[in-house]
C-alpha cells in the first residue's frame, strides 16, 4: 500500500500557505483571451530548489532564478507565456524586471522571486504588459487560484496539468501541489519546460533539490513529444514547513516517502505531458522489462517512444513490430534480438506481435481494436534480466505537423 | 578544378562490364504495376566491398552478403523491394536462396551474389515470386537497364536515384555508376537502405572498402529523413577493372581522384535522397562554418536538420531563428551562444535571422518568398574557427505522417 493518495481538483495551492492566480497581460498584442500571466506566492519564505533544462542555450530567465536560488530560499513565483525572453540581448534585465515588479508588488526581496517564461525564442519580451498588471496579478491570487496560474503557463497545451497529493510524515498530513505546461519542444531531460511545484512539508532547499532529481529521472526525465529539448525546462519546488513535520534534512525514512509521493505525481505529470504532446491523439508508453539493467531499459524504452515511425504508426492504429525491433535496434543498447518479445495493449486487451525477435502473424483486427484506444502500452520483454524502465510518448500527427508548420503567426 | 564529370542519364550500368535489370515479381502479392526485383551482373568477377548499417537488429541479408564479401570478390546482386527479409525466423536461408538462385541462372558462384532487400519488417519473405521470375531477371539485363534495376528497389521513393560520372586516372577514362532508394527510415549512420555502385576503374576490394567509407562520412552519414536507422542499409560496390587503369592498392594519388569523384556523386545522392524523403516538399541542407572543428560542425549541422521542429517550421516557410539555435544548443556540441549568427538562403535571396545568439527583427514577406522554394539552405556560422560540414535533411509535413500512419496496408 502506498503512503500516499492524489487529491482531487488538487493544485499547487493545495498546500498551506500558498496563494496563486493568474491574469491576460497582453504578452502576445493579439492575446485578449488567455491568462498568460501567473504567480504563486507563499506567506512565508520558503526552501527552494530548481532543476532546469540541459540544452546549452538557456532562457536568461534560468540564470537569474538560479541566482535567486542560491540561498536555497523563495517566496514567489512569477511566469509568463507568449515569449520564452531567449535568445534575446536584454533578457538577463527582463527577467531581473519581471522579478522586481512582482518583488515590489508582494512587499518581498526580488532575489525570493523565481521567474520563468515560455512561448517564441528570439523575440524581445514586453515589459509593458507585465507592469501594466502586476498589480492585478497580485490581487488575483487565492487559495484555489492555482488554477488560474496553470492556464497562464500553458502555450499550445490543450488541458491544464495540476494536481495535488497526500501523505503523513511523523503523525502529520503533508500536501504536495503542482502545476505544469508541455505540449511541444518536450524531449528527454526535463522535457516539461514550466512546472512548479509546492509543499507545506518541511524539507531543507538540498533535500528538496535531491528529491528533485530523484522524481524526474523516472518521469520527467523520461518524456518525449518530439525530441527537441527546451532552451527554457524549469521544475521549480517550493516548501513552506507549514505542516509542521520535523524538517527533512537528511535521507531518512520521511524523505524516502516524500520522493515516493513527488515520483508518483510526477510520473503522473509525465502522462499527460506525453497526452497533451502537440496534436498527440494518445499515450503511447514504452514498458520495458527483462533488461539487464535498469539503464539499459531507460535507454530502449526512450528509444522506441521517440522514434517517429512508432509514432506515426501509432496514430495509424498500425501494429507494426519491424519498427519497434528497428528502434530498439539503434538505440545503442546492447540487446541479444533473439531473445526480444514485444506486444501491444491498451484498454481492449492485449496482442503479441513479435517473439524472439521475429515477426508473428497475428490477427489484425483484434491489433487495429487495441491500437484505436487513446492510450497504448508497447510493452517489450528483453528476455535478459530483471532491469525495467517506463517512457511516456505521443502519437504522430497531421496536427503536429499543423501546429508547428506555423506557430509563430 | 574537378577531375570528373558528372554523365548525363549516367547509371549502374554505365561503366563497362555491367548489365542490369528488373522485373515485377510480385513479392507483395498485390503489386502487379512496379518492378521489385532487380539485378545487376558483371561479364567478369569484381573486386567488391560494402558498408552496412549500424543497426543492431539486422536483415540477415546483411549477414549473407558479408560473408560472401569475405573474400572481397563478387560478380551480381540481386535485391527486392516490398520486403525487408528481416527479423524473420528463416532470413538467413531465404537469403542464400535468393544468391543461389541469382547464381544458377548467371552460372556464378552463390557466394559472388551480393544480396539486399528492403520493405516491410517481421514478414515472412516469399521466395516463389522469386523463383518464378529470376529466369526473366536474367533476361532483362541489358547494357541501359540501370534504371530497371533502381525502380526495383524503391519503396516509397518518388523518383529513381541513378547517377554516373567519368574520371580520368593515369590516362585511362573510367566511370563510376550507382543506384540507390531512400525515402523512410533514413537518418545518419548509413541513412539510406540500398545504395549500389559499380565501376570499370581497377580498385582492390581492400581499397573500395576504403573509400566507400571516406565517401560516406560526409554523405550518406549526413542525411536524415526521420532519425530512425534502418536494419537493412546496404550500399555496395563492385570494381570491373574494364578500363584498364593501374589497379589502385593503395592511397596514393589515383586513390585520392577517385574517392574525389565518388564523395561528390555520393553527396549529390544524398540530396536526392533528403529531397525525396518520405512526404518532403523541400531540401533543406544545414550549413555550419566556423566551427572548432569538423567533428564539432557535423554535429550541430545533423542536430538542426534532425529536429522535427526545425523540420515542420521549414515546412511551414517559417524563417523560425529559436528553432535553430534550441537545436544547436541540445546537439551536445560545445558552443558560444553569443557568437552563432543563422541565415536562410534560396534560389530566392539570403536573410539573417540571428546574429551574435540573439533573434533579429527581418522582413517576414521577404523570409517567406525566400523559404517557400524547394532547396533551403539554413546557414549557421559558431564564429569559433575553422570547421564546416554539411547535412541533408527534408521538412516534415501532412505526407509523412499519411504515409507511414498505415505503412504496412
């Protein structure tokens, strides 16, 4: 039994002490419509950590944040969509201006303030819109304003991620809130680009940095819409010790709970990261077992949900396993083919197609009634040991290509 | 000045000594309008050699034709299209039969036949349409039947790959002639099914081997149509010594002309090839200079060209400068984001997007006009010395996904 449970309609305002909201500031001119301004402020200053994307160029927004977080403190967050400020000559001052206007809107120090932002690269960020409603953004904030922040961060995302989930730790009830946008530019390696995440959980900033990099190895870290990695990956935690458990130091018996909670609701996030993937029509996992080590299924598992005729496969409800060998084949893992099972399943059973590392004949309607589900499990057995790994991917569709074909306009 | 030229109409049999041809075999049984088994045979054994794809999961007649390579001699090939003969419980046989019956109707040895297939993964391979139709195979060959034989191994291509270009070499005139098919499954590391070569040059098989792959490097690893490798990749060549040229055993200067000649017929393949990707409507070659090195340059080149969203903005004529420089920045390659400047560049005209890692404001008509042709050149300079590379790719759209949505139907 696990030590902890999701909430429903939980947020990262679920945890005490947090209040956030959301705004239309106007970042795209032509934007009257969608909150593209959030904030989440904590009545206290908080532990923070923050992991972010590993591609070399980076939003000047990460490098300001990490400033901000090298004391391990936070009372804020501040984020916008419709610019990502990368690849911009005055983003480092953007983002220092957008952590100053919410800094003096909030009564707190600019460097307590965490900033993000997703949308265009390349493109000069408008400050105007954001001073223009700072204020407001302030006043928006409620306890169950975590909501309006989702919105805010989301890009071409069709459905807001939020969620919250339960445990007790020493006798008291610990809340750990979220939210997070995806949709395009997600690949392997915090491919998320904005999640923000709290905690009325006492955990010192090194443990909750710790607890970071645990949870998205297996989850965030495991990802992938299209295989571009984001200039502007931020997973952000902040933690108010209002719950009133002995403050997290250490890898002790309550850390190990509290990742186990992060890694369930993160593995959770991931789904629907990989779900909501620009025009993905489903889930499409890879479950691989019988690896000789765990690196070696993280390895395939990646592979194959990343590989474009998988995935187009996948929209076409097509029970191909020459792909599925194919890309497990240049994965760069070390596999002996002879001993490879693969199968299909979904809600409407489950079809061995290959055995061995060859080809079977199998029934072609029963594989097209799998296939046409919206989430699809690839589920390939090494036959070499007891390593297991998940990856979280989409389809590949007309509407991908629709989306991106254009997205600036 | 170039020692050689290219030959109008040029093909597999335009240097001396190769007949070629192909015939409708029907190896899917539905196919009654496309040849899908070709052969190509030389009047006398060949010095040979090949390369193969890196994949670890391989047809196995990959392995046949390995073997019979061992001794660096061969004398035919013959391969088919509408099945890939691989990961299927009886390829290896299956693939000597297609040899032995190649080399009963030539009168050769089985182990002079190099063989190769290509289609649909984990299908049992039907050897009877082969059986059948080899007599008339054999019969097809005529000194211009190159073009029978590279319409018999395409797939999904849209037009047939055939080249030739003449060189001089101690004062004898010799040519080399090739086919190849591409389309899906094509990415780095051999990125191109079949590919075959002949020449009336006198090479050593050592030698042949040799410079296939110098050739190669800076060719056909090079192209990306969709990141995924294929199990079947093959690219052959046989050497006549019709033209009675000083056998080349060694690098010496005749080496270097003809390994000049085959690296520009092999680059001007694998354009063909990237411009006729699966649903491509556009070449689009990444162009780096002024990198640190040439590892470093061919790195980020493969990088840009890879990315689907680099893929799908080209698609879409959106002269996109985050896109480029997100891809720089994941590809691994040590880099000074403040010193990339990226061009796009067409029959139409040239336009600087980003200069010193930071997007510029352009003339969004004039990048339009420029990207709406059918070859675009995304030219990147790192501004950090004196590497350059190449790397062909196509842009990702509406087909691609139609195409290989129900690939196997």
């Amino acid at each position: 039994m696990s030590n902890y449970k999701f909430i429903e309609n939980g947020s990262v305002t679920s945890p005490r002490g947090f209040v956030a909201g959301g705004v239309i500031a106007g970042i795209k001119p032509n934007n009257t419509t969608k909150r593209d301004l959030g904030m989440i402020f904590c009545e206290k200053p908080c532990a923070a950590a923050a992991i972010f994307t590993k591609n070399r160029v980076k939003s000047d927004t990460i490098y300001v944040t990490q400033e901000h977080l090298k004391n391990g403190v936070a009372q804020a967050v501040i984020a916008n969509s419709g610019n990502a400020n990368a690849c911009n000559p005055d983003g480092y001052e953007k983002a220092e201006q957008m952590c100053a206007l919410a800094a003096d809107a909030l009564g707190i120090a600019a460097d307590d303030v965490i900033v993000a932002s997703t949308g265009v690269i390349g493109q000069a960020l408008p400050i105007e819109p954001i001073e223009k409603s700072v204020g407001a953004l302030k006043d928006s904030m409620t306890r169950d304003g975590g909501t309006y922040a989702a919105e805010a961060i989301m890009t071409t995302d069709t459905i807001k991620k939020e969620w919250a989930v339960q445990l007790t730790l020493g006798g008291k009830t610990v809340t750990i809130g979220g939210i997070a946008k995806g949709s395009g530019m997600i690949h392997i390696n915090m491919g998320t680009t904005l999640s923000f995440v709290t905690t009325d959980a006492a955990v010192s900033a090194e443990m909750l940095h710790s607890a970071l990099i645990e949870a998205a190895d297996v989850s965030y870290n495991m990802v992938s819409v299209d295989g571009d990695t984001s200039t502007n990956d931020t997973l952000a935690i902040m933690a108010s010790g209002l719950a009133g458990n002995d403050e997290i130091t250490e890898k002790n018996g309550d850390y190990a709970l509290f990742v186990e909670a992060l890694t369930a609701a993160f593995k959770a996030v991931a789904k629907k990261l990989a779900a909501d993937g620009e025009g993905a029509t489903k889930l499409v996992i890879g479950k691989v077992s019988g690896a000789k080590d765990e690196s070696t299924a993280k390895v395939i598992a990646k592979s194959v949900i990343c590989s474009s005729l998988v995935k187009a496969a996948m929209f076409g409800a097509d029970a191909n396993c020459g792909r599925i060998l194919c890309a497990i084949g240049y994965s760069g893992a070390e596999v002996d083919v002879k001993k490879i099972d693969v199968s299909y399943r979904s809600a409407k059973g489950e079809i061995l197609v290959c055995k061995d590392g060859m080809g079977l004949a199998f029934d072609e309607d029963k594989a097209k009634e799998i296939l046409i589900e919206s989430e699809i499990d690839i589920i390939i057995n090494l036959g070499d040991g007891n390593g297991e790994a998940e990856a979280y991917g989409c389809d590949l569709t007309y509407d991908y290509v629709k989306i991106n074909g254009d997205y600036r306009t």
